[in-house]
C-alpha cells in the first residue's frame, strides 16, 4: 500500500464532512496494516463493539460478522487467528461503516493510538489523531440545528 499519511497531511485542514469521511477509513486502513497483532486486536475490537451482527454480516464479506459470533454471548475478545482473514479494505468497509453507526467510536481511536509507544511514531497514526482531535472539535462547536430545519429545501 502506498503512503497514505503522505496523501493527506497537506488536507488535515479540509472541511469536516467532507474529505476526512473517506481519509479517515483510509487513515484506519494503513495504521491497521503497519501495528502490531495486540493493536490490530484493539483496533478491530473499539470497532466492533457499536455494531450489531446484521450490519457486520453486509460488510467485508461478514469476516467481521465471524468474529462477533465467535464472541456471541461473551465479552467480545478478537484473538489474533480472527485477524487473518481481515485485509486492509475491510477495515476501511469497517470503520466507513462504524462512522455512520457511531462517529465518536471512531474519535475514540485517538485514545487507543495516544496511548500505544508502538504507533506514536507512525506518520499515519500521527495524521490519523490529528483529523479525529479536528472532528470532534469541529462537532462540539456546531450548533446542532432542529429536525425540522433539515427537512426544509
């Protein structure tokens, strides 16, 4: 996979809602690839823990469906073994998918990848952080508007 840090440092300042929804699975993508197993582990389990079985069965395949089962009825616990069939286009499904259900899911990466001396060297992590830290600033400062104001054209 190519660099995608390097893709989107010069675009950290880019309106939230529009291209940080698609840097961001991105971003997820390539720290997946480049962490340890434990932190894949991590990574996969905050993921998954907002989702129900029948999304999960619609995304990736339902690789991510098989994990959940594997833990239907206990505390979700990813083993490494769960991780072998997860590439890197099925976290971006994952965390695209994630987002929708839970955004602050996915802003809580940032806690998991602060705290990890593995990935604070990781340009991807480094940029990942910075566009989370950004949205979820961004969400607190907007004003949430009424219901019927949306509707109207």
């Amino acid at each position: 996979m190519t660099s995608i840090a390097s893709d989107f440092t010069g675009s950290a300042s880019a309106p939230m809602g529009t291209a940080s929804e698609t840097e961001i699975p991105a971003l997820v993508a390539q720290v997946y690839e480049a962490a340890p197993v434990e932190e894949r582990c991590h990574l996969v389990e905050t993921l998954l823990r907002p989702l129900g079985v029948l999304s999960l069965v619609a995304i990736a395949h339902g690789v991510f469906a098989k994990i959940r089962f594997r833990s239907a009825g206990h505390e979700l616990n990813v083993r490494v073994d769960d991780l072998q069939n997860v590439s890197a286009a099925d976290m971006m499904a994952l965390v695209h998918h994630a987002q929708q259900v839970s955004v602050e899911t996915v802003d809580s990466l940032v806690q998991q990848l602060s705290s990890s001396g593995s990935m604070t060297g990781s340009a991807a992590a480094i940029v990942l952080v910075g566009l989370l830290v950004q949205r979820a600033r961004a969400r607190r400062t907007t004003p949430l508007q009424p219901r019927d104001a949306l509707l109207d054209p």
